[in-house]
C-alpha cells in the first residue's frame, strides 16, 4: 500500500457526527501518527485542544471511513477522464459527432484512444462501423473500447498499426481486441500516463476514496504503466494504491510489487460484448460465450499464488466462468488443505452470475466476492441489457448480493472505473435500491462492503473503520439528516430512533442527493480539501 512521506499531523476533528462503532454517539475525533487515537463526545474533545497540531471545526459535517474502491483501472480511468468519453452518447449520430470533434481538437496524438460506447443503449442498437470511423477522424489511428472494455471498434489506420490483423470489421473481441489495445495503448507516452493517473487519483480523493485495488494486467495495460502508478501515488499526496498483476506468472507479479496474481485474470469476458462464458446460449446469440480459463488452469494458479504467499484472483462474469472458478479452487484446495485456501483470501472479480451452489462453494473456499452494484443499475431490469443478452427470468438472477451476505460471503464493492464511474454512494445506493427487491442488500452492509470490505480484501481487517488504532482514512462530508436502518429491516423502512446505538447514515432513497466530499484524509494526511472549505 502507498503513502505519501509527508509526516501527518495530530488533529482534532469537534462538533460534527462521527460514523465510528467505538461510539455511535461520537460527534470528535483524534488522529495521531496516522491513525485513529480517539473518538468521543464534543464535551471530552476539550481534553485534547491543546495537545494537536489542527482544530477541525466540522460544524455538523458526517465523518466516515474513507471508501475503497475494490476494482479500478487507474489510468484508463484517467484517460477517459482527460479525454474522449462516450458514455454519455445517447446515439450513434451522438458519438460520431464527439469523435470528429475530439479527432480536430486533438491533431498531434499518435492515436486517437476513446471509451465508453453502448449499443445496446442507442437507437438501432448497432456500433460505428470502421468505415464511418474512418471518415470521422480523416483516417487517423483510432481505439475506441465499449464499456464493458471487452470489445472495441477501430478504424482502418489502426489495424494497419497492429501485426496480424486484416481489414476486420465490427467490434473486435478475444485476441483481436487485445492486439489492437496494446497497439493502441503502446503511443500512450510516459507523460500522458501519468498526467491521466493523477487525474484519476486527484478524482478519486475528491470523492472520498482513500484506496483503490487497481487491476492490471499484460492485457489491460503494461509492466511500466503499473510501476509507474505504485511509484507516483507513494510519493504524492493521494489515494492508496493496492496492485494487482493479472499474469499466471506469479514471480512476475511479486516482482512487479503486486499483493497479488489477481484482478483481471480472464475466465470470461463480458455479457455485452457476448464474451461472458454461459451454460446456456445467449438469449440474442447462438453461442455461449468465451472461456480463457479452464477449470485445471485455475487450479494450477491458485497452488502457486497460494505456495508463494501471495492472492489469486480471477475475472468471472458468466456462470460456467464462475463454475469453472470454484471447481478450481476446490481441487487446489483438496491439494494444499482448506485452511490455506481460505487464510490466502483469494478473490473473485465481478461474480455476476452465480446459483445457490456456486454461493456455498464461495463460503467453503473463502473466496470474496469484487463485485460492482453499479452493473445494475446500469444494466439491470427488465429492458436493461441483461434481460436483452439473457432473457428476463436469467436476468433477475444476477449480482445477488444479499444471497451472498445471508451465506458469509465477504463483499468487497468498487466500480471497475471506467467501466463505470468512480462513485462510492451512488455504488452504496445501488446495492440498497437493485432492480431485484431480493438481492437489495441494507445501506449498513452496502457501506461496510466499501469501506471495510475493501481492507479485508487485501487482508487488512483492522482498518475501514474509524476507533482507536485504525489508520486515519477517513472522509469529511456535508449530508442532510442521518438515518439508521436496522440489519433486518426492508430498504424503505428507516429508523430515526437514538436508542438503536448504531451510527446513522446518510438517505441514500432515489431522487435524493448525495453527500457531497468536504475532505478526504489517507493515513493522517489530507489529500483533498473542497475549495471553499
């Protein structure tokens, strides 16, 4: 984990409300040495006024654990932040136009690199073809990737860039996108890498992040690009950076300063760009998917992350993807023992499609779950994407969160930025509100998944909360009233009741704001400040 040199002063935090399970009436706190010292009453903070380097007046401000966000793409995230996002295209005719005004705007880049496209949302349903592209950019080497990241469409001048590939057409996948991405990401230069991480780290600390896992892979991004971004966020005031490396070769990741040879391992793909390996064909497609990974494969990965003290960590989406997961996991198990299985915390990226079994075999290997609540807000219900990719009754079964609470499963959230966005309350709402009532989860366990859920994925389990000895992440927010729900109570019943000795929450109900981000604070040390504030 990264932090900046900076030595953290001592701080008192008064006269506010301090989410902390040590005491769920505390309205101050005290941060020493980068960790929590204290937490209590406005009436005891007098005690320490003169002991700290900083009086924060919070004047009624909410102070939580700073979030986690368990599955980012840190530079990709920041590329599409500094540059052509077409997420918000609400057609072809749309995206088109923000690519011709993107290609003049930019006409030095080697390669024109965009992100975001959805069909399955526009008019007609079908992506730019090549040709269309071309005439867009006047022939320029252009990438633009879906938003899934598991397809892409290009134009003429790229693929004449990539060996191996001919004249193709439509949205490439599988082997063809990975070529085409890595040609692309290729012209990305050093400076461009790291002005686009910082803006993805500055953009993450404004939010109340305070840790990102981020995913790489020789198949997402590169060896220097990963190095790159544990170096900058060590020395520079920003959120924490946990790295994953996405390789079988698991001395490659240990060399690279990975925690783990995990992330985005490839099973499957994704069930929009119809790679996410099924059982059963796509309701709109003739086929099941794309496995990258069988079950032997998995198995021979854990053993040797596992055996080298380090996690292991598989992208699956599809449920013969999840299925191929945990028959793995199970023989390396029945291999090294369970008791190593389950102290290695290993991990399971995405997870969507899962049955009861899968689930139980989940809590028997201790596997956590990575898993994105924004996928259905996005993609859920009954006209979203997943019922159009797997008919209704299929899509209804997916992201079932509280079937993996009610088990034991360990959560951890994050938003697989830029699939979807950095937003840690909108991805706390979304777990509370899913499209399917059976799987809302309440905005208690949607908040600890963020917070502590996070730590506990990469083995911390004293840290995501605010008592004494924790580090100091934590995040300052101006909110309306707070509100407690009961762990049994539906998402729509809230208590106001004092009595409940549980720290309240901000109403995350649909149509109402969310909080806003006053201050965020890793390890003792304020990495964004609200101008104003």
């Amino acid at each position: 984990m990264s932090e900046s040199t900076a030595q953290p002063k001592t701080v008192l935090l008064r006269r506010g409300e301090v989410h902390s399970p040590a005491d769920p009436f505390a309205t101050a706190m005290v941060v020493e040495r980068g960790q929590v010292a204290w937490v209590g009453s406005e009436g005891a903070a007098d005690a320490f006024a003169d002991g700290v380097d900083e009086v924060v007046d919070l004047d009624g401000a909410l102070v939580t654990p700073a979030f986690t966000d368990a599955h980012v793409h840190t530079t990709a995230t920041g590329l599409a932040l500094t540059g052509l996002d077409l997420s918000g295209a609400p057609s072809l005719e749309a995206a088109l136009a923000l690519v011709r005004d993107f290609a003049a705007a930019r006409p030095h880049d080697r390669v024109l690199l965009g992100h975001g496209w959805d069909a399955a949302r526009w008019p007609g349903g079908r992506p730019p073809t090549r040709a269309e592209l071309d005439e867009a950019t006047g022939g320029r080497p252009l990438y633009l990737s879906r938003i899934d990241v598991h397809s892409a469409v290009v134009t003429t001048a790229l693929l004449d860039l990539t060996p191996g590939l001919g004249p193709v057409d439509g949205p490439l996948v599988a082997d063809a996108h990975h070529a085409v991405r890595a040609t692309a990401l290729a012209a990305v230069t050093a400076e461009q890498r790291a002005e686009a991480q910082r803006a993805a780290l500055a953009h993450a600390a404004s939010l109340g992040i305070g840790s990102v896992h981020e995913c790489a892979g020789p198949e997402i991004s590169s060896e220097d690009d990963f190095t790159d971004l544990l170096r900058l966020a060590a020395a520079e005031p920003a959120p924490r950076v946990v790295g994953y490396w996405a390789e079988q070769d698991v001395r490659k990741a240990r060399e690279l300063g990975a925690i783990g040879a995990a992330g985005d391992l490839f099973v499957d793909g994704a069930l929009g760009s119809h790679t996410a390996c099924l059982h059963q064909p796509y309701a709109d497609a003739g086929h099941t998917g794309t496995a990258y990974l069988d079950a032997a494969a998995v198995a021979a990965h854990v053993v040797a992350c596992t055996e080298a003290g380090l996690q292991a960590g598989f992208h699956a989406i599809g449920d013969a993807a999840v299925t191929a997961v945990v028959e793995g996991v199970r023989t390396a198990a029945e291999k090294l023992g369970l008791a190593r299985i389950r102290a290695a915390r290993h991990r399971v990226e995405h997870a969507e499609m899962l049955t009861p079994d899968t689930i139980a075999a989940f809590v028997e290997l201790g596997l956590t779950a990575s898993v994105q609540p924004a996928f259905d807000a996005l993609w859920g219900g009954e006209d979203g994407m997943y019922a159009q990719r797997l008919g209704a009754e299929r899509a209804r079964t997916l992201n079932p969160f509280a079937a993996l609470l009610r088990g034991g499963v360990p959560l951890a959230f994050g938003s697989d930025s830029p699939v979807t966005p950095l937003d840690p309350w909108g991805t706390v709402r979304a777990a509370a509100f899913h499209h399917t009532p059976e799987h809302r989860v309440s905005v208690r366990a949607a908040f600890t998944a963020h917070t502590r859920g996070g730590w506990r994925a990469v083995g911390r389990d004293d840290a995501g909360v605010l008592v004494p000895g924790a580090p100091a992440d934590y995040a300052v927010w101006r909110t309306d009233e707070l509100v407690v729900q009961a762990p049994d109570d539906r998402v729509a019943r809230w208590s106001t009741d004092p009595r409940s000795g549980t720290p309240g929450l901000p109403d995350l109900t649909p149509g109402r704001e969310l909080p806003v981000c006053l201050r965020t604070v890793v390890g003792g040390r304020t990495v964004f400040v609200r101008p104003g504030e």
